[in-house]
C-alpha cells in the first residue's frame, strides 16, 4: 500500500516534471525560432526597410514644418523691423510735439504780454482821448 502510494506520488511528480520538460521545450524553439529570425538578413533587411519606409513620411513632414518654422523666422523679424521703425516715428513724433508745446507755451506768453502791452497802452491814451476832446470842445 505504501508503496503504491510512493510509487503513484514519483509517477505525479514524473507527469509534473514532464509537463515543466515540456514548456521548457517550448521556450527553447520559440528562442531559436526567434534566434533564427534575427539572424537572417532577409528578415532584418524588410524590418529596416518597414522602419525607413515609416520615418520617410514623418522625416517629409518634419522637412515642411522646418520650412515652415524658417518662414515664420523671417516674417517674424520683418515685423520686428517695423515695429523698430515705428516706434523711432513714435519717437520723433513725441519730440516734435514736446517741441511744438513749448512754443506753444512761449507763443501763448507772448500774447499774454501783448495783450497786457495793449490794455496799458489803452489805459494810458483815455487820458489824452480825453484830453483830445475837451479841446474841441
């Protein structure tokens, strides 16, 4: 009975150790298969041309987005151009109306005075307007 028992637990463990053999085997020649693949030339060759032909688009596409990026450089550094030019008229602009405010200011002084001149003159020909009419009278 023993024995049986021993016997039937060596041959479970045999059945075991086989199925183990077995999917060992297996991962052997899935690896060799594998191996065998990548040492042919012709397989390494369709995968480089696979991957080439794949980076051919993308490298056409990076080439019109380069050129694209190279044009908006340029009409970027036009813009900067003329945003330079326009704020050195800006620029000359504000000198020429800071100019033109203060002879304004000396304009406007001026005609203060002349006006201040001409009530004085006023005021100081009453008396001879006056003066004037009482002896034609």
């Amino acid at each position: 009975q023993q024995h049986n028992e021993i016997v039937n637990e060596l041959e479970l463990s045999l059945r075991e150790r086989e199925r183990e053999l077995e999917g060992a085997l297996r991962e052997v020649d899935i690896l060799r298969a594998q191996q065998k693949e990548a040492n042919n030339p012709e397989r390494f060759q369709q995968l480089e041309q696979h991957i080439v032909s794949g980076l051919r688009p993308m490298q056409e596409r990076l080439d019109v987005l380069m050129e694209k990026n190279a044009s908006l450089h340029e009409q970027l550094a036009e813009k900067v151009k003329q945003v330079g030019s326009l704020q050195k008229q800006l620029n000359e602009a504000d000198e020429r109306v800071s100019r033109l405010e203060q002879e304004l200011k000396a304009a406007d002084a001026d005609v203060r005075e002349a006006r201040d001149e001409a009530d004085r003159l006023r005021r100081a020909m009453r008396p001879l307007e006056q003066e004037v009419e009482s002896s034609r009278d």
